[in-house]
C-alpha cells in the first residue's frame, strides 16, 4: 500500500504547497556518506516519488543535488507523463558566503537553482546566512521576497535561523514559511523559544536529525561507544555523535535507546519510526526530513510505518524520565542554528 493512502501523512505549508510529511533529505549525495551512483540514485528518487515520498529537501551547496532533481522529474516525466511532476515538491536553498548582497546576485543564484532543477519557480526556497554580524541577509531576504512576489520563488523559508533573527524579519513585514532546524529527541532546543515563536506567528518547522543520521537504530542499541568519531562512516553519525556527547553521553543515549526499543516493540515499528513520530507530533513541526543515500541503503517501507502508530502518554512519560538526566542544549549551544555560528 502507498503512504498515500495513510492517514495524516502530508501537510499543508502553504495554501498551494503541500509536503508529505516524510522529506527525502538529499545532504547525502553531497559527498561524506559513500559513493553515489547516479544512475541508481535517480532509480531510487522514482521509487521514493511511487511510494508517496514526494518531497525533497535539497541545497545549493548539495553536490549534485539540484541536478539529480532535473534528471529525476525528467525521468519521471518520461516514465508518467508531465501531469506527475505536479506531485513533486522539491525544497531547495540557497547558501550564499556572507558579503555583500546585490539584486543581481540574488536573481543568478535562483536562476541557477532553476535551471539545475529544471523548473520554473521554486516551490520552497530555504535560506541560510553564517554569521549574524554581517548584516546583509536582511538585503538577501528583501531581493528574495521581490522574488516570491513575482512567483519565481512560490515560498520563502528560513534554515537554521534564531528566534532573536526571525523576530527582526516579522518586524520587517518579511513572510516566512518555514525554518528548517535540527530536532530530535535528544534536541528539543526548539521547544524553549522557537515553536512558541512560531506558532504565535504562523510559521512551520522542518526537523533534521531526527534520527541522529541512524544512531537511533537498532543498529547502535547494545552497541559499545565508537572508539573514536572516526569509526563511524558518514558525516551524519559523525555530527550527531557529537550531538549525544553534548547532551548527555553514550551510556545515557543507550538507556535511550533501550526505552524507545521497548516503545518500537510494543507498536510492531522501529526505533526510527518512534525517534520520527516524537518530532511530527510536535507543534508546529510539518515535516521530519530523513537522510536518504540514495542506490546504497532503503528504508521506504520502514519509515512508512511512522504514518500507522501513536504515541501514548506512558511513552512520553518513558521518554522523559531519560531525557531528564541530560544537558540542557539550549544552556549550552544556544538557539536553533547557533552550532554553526
Ligand atoms: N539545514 C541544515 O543545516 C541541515 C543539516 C543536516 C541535515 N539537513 C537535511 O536533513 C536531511 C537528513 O540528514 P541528517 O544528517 O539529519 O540524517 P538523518 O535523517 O538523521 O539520518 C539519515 C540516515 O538514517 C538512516 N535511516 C533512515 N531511515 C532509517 C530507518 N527507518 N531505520 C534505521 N535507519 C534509518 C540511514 O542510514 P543508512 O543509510 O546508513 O542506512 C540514513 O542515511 C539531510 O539530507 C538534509 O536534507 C539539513
């Protein structure tokens, strides 16, 4: 059966953008996550898109990942017909170095993006800025809302933007869609000023890390700490090792992992399945994205299994009483996005 045919599964972003509420995240054609074969990895993108994984989560910066997404809706077209490609959301960035930002610069890096993805409007432009000190993301911003309003860009959303800078944006009259943050249950820094923030203003969260790049798996349960962080072989465990160093250690995230192996038991799910339905069942979260390494590894049908069990309050109640005995984040990386600045 397709995820379409699930209850719950997609979400309404906008009035004319709607994303399942699974994202593909395409960071891991980027390089540091094995070799991706591009042949398979538009094979796979088709079998994602039939299963009823019709978004995608993409960046500029994301090695080949805008191109793959024009050689996938041509593919797709090929195969079904351009009516299909109607079903596709592809949610791009852009990624600019911190300098100054002219109009011009803004109109070639989304023209750019288009011409990779091969389309003619962005459903969703994601945008990222490094350092706060340099004040010309508010220009970035202004270039890329003239854009929205013309339609070559159909949504304006944010990544890893503070509470404190998207207040300055609501103050600006500057429409945002979306901020794209990592949450997790070992990350719940959102919870402390962002969703407050964004539900008061209508604005939805996309969660990375969701799943900590496949630590909260089976895989890890029972498993020894890694001797050193270069033991684990992609880029994602690697950062989110270091996540559950900060938060609270390997011993700890084993208890985890235990509690959420009873929950996932319980269900008939995985571990994932519960590390996902945590975070979608948060406010003002749309959609959880989950790494895909496109032609190496497949967990389609598992991850729609996220879309066929709840949650209870004995489950939150289990979780809690680990996540008690953590570090508090939020004391000591700061806000949403302050782990790149
Ligand atoms: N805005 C930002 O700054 C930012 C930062 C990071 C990520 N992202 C976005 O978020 C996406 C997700 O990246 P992430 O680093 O956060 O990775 P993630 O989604 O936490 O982890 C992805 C990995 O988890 C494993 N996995 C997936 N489903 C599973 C399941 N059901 N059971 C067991 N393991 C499963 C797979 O590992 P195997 O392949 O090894 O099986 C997969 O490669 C990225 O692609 C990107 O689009 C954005």
């Amino acid at each position: 059966m397709s995820i379409m045919d699930k209850r719950g599964y997609h979400y309404q972003l906008a009035p004319d953008l709607t994303i399942c509420r699974i994202v593909n995240g395409m960071w891991q054609v980027a390089g540091g996550h094995g070799y991706i074969d591009h042949k398979l990895a538009i094979e796979d993108m088709i079998r994602y898109h039939d299963a009823g994984f019709t978004s995608w989560d993409l960046a500029d910066i994301y090695g080949p990942a805008e191109d793959f997404i024009g050689d996938f809706r041509r593919k797709l077209s090929a195969l079904k017909g351009e009516e299909e490609l109607n079903k596709v959301q592809a949610l791009t960035k852009w990624v600019p170095q911190p300098r100054i930002i002219t109009r011009s610069i803004v109109d070639e890096s989304i023209q750019r993006s288009l011409r990779r993805m091969g389309v003619s409007s962005l459903d969703l432009l994601q945008f990222h800025w490094w350092d706060y000190n340099n004040p010309y993301y508010m220009d970035a911003l202004k270039y890329l809302s003239d854009l929205r309003d013309k339609g070559i860009v159909k949504h304006l959303g944010l990544t890893n933007f503070d509470t404190e800078r998207m207040q300055i944006m609501v103050d600006s009259d500057i429409q945002i869609v979306s901020n794209q943050v990592q949450y997790s249950i070992i990350d719940r820094r959102p919870e402390v000023k962002m969703i407050p923030f964004c539900i008061k203003h209508n604005i939805s969260l996309l969660a990375y890390g969701s799943i900590c790049g496949g630590l909260m798996s089976e895989r890890y349960l029972g498993r020894t700490q890694p001797p050193s962080i270069a033991d684990l072989d992609t880029l994602s465990l690697r950062k989110y090792k270091k996540m559950i160093d900060a938060w609270g250690g390997w011993t700890l995230f084993q208890e985890l992992l235990s509690t959420l192996n009873r929950i996932a038991q319980k269900c008939n799910v995985s571990i994932a399945n519960v590390a996902t339905r945590y975070i979608l069942d948060k406010a003002a979260v749309a959609g959880v994205i989950i790494g895909a390494r496109l032609g190496i590894s497949d967990h389609i049908s598992n991850n729609a299994l996220v879309f066929n069990f709840s949650l209870d309050k004995s489950d939150y109640n289990d979780i809690e009483a680990v996540c008690t005995r953590s570090n508090n984040l939020f004391e000591t990386i700061g806000d949403c996005g302050d782990e790149y600045r």
